[in-house]
C-alpha cells in the first residue's frame, strides 16, 4: 500500500514540477547565425537554377522556349520556298550559259 | 512601434523591422520550440525557421490573428514538422539497427532533456515528466507544451490551434490523464526495480 501511496506522490510532484519554470534564453549569436541562415537561403533562391522551382516562370521560359521554336519553324519554312525559287532561277542562269552549240551557231559565221 | 506598425515596415522588407522582431520574440519563439523539441540545436535551428518563414510570408499576414499568436503558430508547425521527420528517421534507424547498420540508435532515442528553466530541486521530476510528454498524441503535447512550459493561456492557445476554447480544455485534461498513466507505469517499473 506503501508504494502506491509513494507513486501517487511522485506522480503529482512530476505533473506540478514545471511550476515556476524559468525562460530558457536563446545563444548571443542568434541574430548572427539567422542572419547567414537568411543570407544563404534567400540568395538560393534566386541563384542561376533556383527559377526552376519556381512553376510560374517555368512555365514562362516553356512559352517563349516554344514561341522561339515555331518562329524558327516558320522562318526555316519560309527561306526553304525561297530556296525553291531560287532553284529556277540557277536552272535559267545554267541554260543561259551551258546550253548547247547549237544555240551559238552565229559564232561559225566567222 | 506597434504591432500595426512593425508589420507594415516588415511588409516593405525593413531590416530594423526584422531586428527589432526577432529582438522582441526570440525568447517565446525558441522557448516554444525547446518545449516541444527537448533539444536546444534543433530548438535553435526551429526559431530560425520561423523568423525565415516570417520573412517570407509576412505579406499574408491579414491581421486576423495577434502577431504574437501567429508567430505561435508558426513555431509550433515548424517544431511538429521537425518532429515528424525526426521519427521517419528514427524509424530508419531502428531498421539500420535491426541490420546492425547504426549502433547509435538506443543512446539518441532514450535521451532525457533537462530545461534549462527547471530549479535545481525538480529536476529529476521535470525529466520523467518531458519524457512522458513526447509520448502523447500532437495536438495534447502542442497544448500541454503551451500552456505549462510558455504559460499561455486557455483562450491563446485556442487561437493557436485555431479552435475553441473548450476544445483546449478537453485536449488539456486528456493530456493530463495520458500523462498520469505513462508516468505510473514509470514510476512502478523504476521504484521496483
């Protein structure tokens, strides 16, 4: 019966022994150490690769990463009709230049 | 400078600002932690999440709630969080011991703390008593945390948790009763032995 009585005792000195309990008081240097905590945290997080994170401006560089790509498409499609073009044009300068004798009869009336 | 006032020069990103709220509420902010840590490093480390977390999210601060309160809030998060991973850790480790991978894993989890506010005399009491602590349920170890070891009261902590007041009370005496189980059974087992 004893050390029922004893437990019950020690339970209630244990639940009332944080009474009166003092503040625990942070280091000196907390500040300090915040302060590189905040420097290195904060400066990552606009570092070159940090944007990545970010959905937004990921997004944003997707956008003009497929503007550029279409515009590119576009342009490369565009200069390769002209290039079509431009074939015809060498085939007329080759007649011109490499067709044959018969055309340059006039040069035997010599 | 008033709350209002502080809170409006940290939403334009003020260092006075800053400095003057760490200055005001380090102490409650790394009390508030180191209860719900038992470990001054992480405890440390925790109060410096929460200034960080300030930093950063001041400007959706509505103004709904004290500053105080909010920055209670936070710091109760960021220590639960710790927490957490604290556990998936020590559930690892217990796997790499069971291997025989981490021989450190019985001497970091039966680790007593001693607060640095408890006299001299209740000490050993103190000790047995965070123990039993860590062993409840979160949201009865954030309440008894808060109001025995930060002295807040009922209706602060029930802003904290953002419920009623007669929910804090229920939380209360559970905790209450949970801890005067665990603490019979070790008492029962160190007083017979």
């Amino acid at each position: 019966m004893k050390p029922e009585k004893d437990i019950e005792k020690k339970i209630n000195s244990t639940l009332n022994s944080l009474e009166g309990l003092g503040k625990a008081e942070v280091s000196p240097f907390f500040y300090s150490k915040l302060e590189v905590r905040m420097q290195d945290e904060l400066t990552s997080s606009i570092g070159r690769f940090a944007f990545i994170g970010n959905l937004r401006m990921s997004m944003a560089v997707l956008g003009v990463v497929l503007i550029l790509n279409f515009a590119s498409l576009f342009l490369l499609s565009n200069s390769d009709q002209e290039t079509t073009g431009g074939d015809s044009d060498i085939e007329l300068f080759t007649q011109e230049y490499f067709s044959g004798t018969d055309d340059y009869e006039y040069l035997n009336s010599y | 400078m008033t709350d209002q006032e502080l809170i409006l020069a940290l939403q334009q990103k003020s260092e006075t600002a800053f400095r003057e709220l760490v200055d005001l509420y380090q102490n409650r902010v790394y009390n508030t932690c180191l209860g719900l840590l038992q470990n001054d490093e992480e405890a440390e480390e925790a109060a410096q999440d929460v200034f960080i977390e300030i930093y950063k999210s001041i400007d959706k601060f509505r103004g709904d709630a004290k500053l105080s309160t909010w920055m209670y809030r936070i710091a109760t998060t960021k220590s639960l969080e710790r927490i957490r991973k604290r556990k998936t850790q020590k559930r690892f480790a217990f796997l790499q011991s069971l291997t025989g991978g981490d021989q450190d894993y019985e001497s970091t989890s039966n680790a007593t703390f001693d607060h640095p506010g408890v006299i001299l005399e209740n000490k050993e009491h103190a000790q047995a008593l965070f123990k039993a602590i860590k062993e409840l349920p979160e949201s009865q170890r954030v309440a008894f945390t808060l109001h025995k070891v930060e002295g807040l009261p009922y209706q602060e902590i029930s802003e904290v948790l953002e419920t009623s007041v007669s929910s804090v009370e229920s939380l209360m005496f559970r905790a209450r009763k949970n801890l005067q189980k665990k603490l019979k059974a070790y008492y029962e087992k160190n007083l017979m032995t």
